[in-house]
C-alpha cells in the first residue's frame, strides 16, 4: 500500500485526477460544477497521489508570467486526509515548478488549511476572500 506520486501524464489518469476533484470540491463542499474546471486544465501540470494503482490525491501547477507558478486543485480522498497525501503532491509540484525554473509558489488556501500550507513555508500574503462561497487566503512560497 505505498504511496507513489507521479505526473499525471495519460488521458486515464487525468480523468481519475478530474473525477477525484470533482468528488471534493463539488460533491463535498458543494462548489458549482461551473467553476471547478477552467481553461487551465489543459496545459497546467497535474499531479497524482496513486495507491494501489488509484487517484487518491491530486493537485495542479500552472506558469504565469514573470517566474511564478500558482498551485490549485489540491484534493486528497476522503479517506486518506490527515496521512501525508497532501504534503507529498505539495512537493511533487514544488520539485516541478523549481524544474520549470520558477522563483514562487502562490495559492489560494482554503482558510481551514492554512495552516498545512504554512508548514510546508507558505506566508499569508493579505485578508482573507471569498471564491467559489468558500473562504480563501493567498499565500506564497520563494522557491
């Protein structure tokens, strides 16, 4: 039951990486299916958490202009929340960007793990937002 993480690199498992987000963040905290695909799908980097041979997490990274990279999507399985999932997408996508030659790492964290971004050296960067009904916080890393 070894936890192996991998770019999410054939049509197959790009759609287990959708499926799974879709389950999260539609399903669970009830975002509007509207909003949880967007046009960076296509070329953003995806990564997944596989065991067993099945997405239990996935996460994104997309390059913007200037050397920064934007992680999002992260979505982890109900049932594998809270046993290091998270943190190893986290470094996929970090390896990735420092690869890409990227400098930084923003996101938006969901309030309620800003906490797990911080640990991972992410720093708070202004008040709190709302986006897709859910309250957010940017955060950045200097890579």
């Amino acid at each position: 039951m070894e936890l192996v993480v991998s770019a999410a690199d054939t049509p197959a498992l790009r759609e287990e990486s959708f499926a799974l987000r879709r389950r999260v963040f539609v399903g669970e905290q009830q975002v509007p299916e509207a909003l949880e695909r967007d046009e960076h799908d296509a070329t953003a980097f995806h990564a997944v958490a596989l065991r067993d041979g099945r997405v239990v997490g996935t996460g994104r990274l997309v390059a913007q202009p200037g050397g920064v990279g934007r992680v999002g999507r992260m979505a982890v399985d109900r049932g594998e929340r809270r046993g290091g999932v998270g943190e190893r997408l986290l470094q996929a996508l970090e390896a990735r960007a420092r690869a890409d030659g990227l400098r930084e790492i923003e996101l938006h964290a969901q309030c309620y793990v800003e906490a797990f971004y911080a640990r991972a050296g992410y720093v708070r960067a202004g008040e709190p937002f709302v986006e897709a009904g859910i309250d957010h916080v940017v955060m950045r890393k200097r890579l």
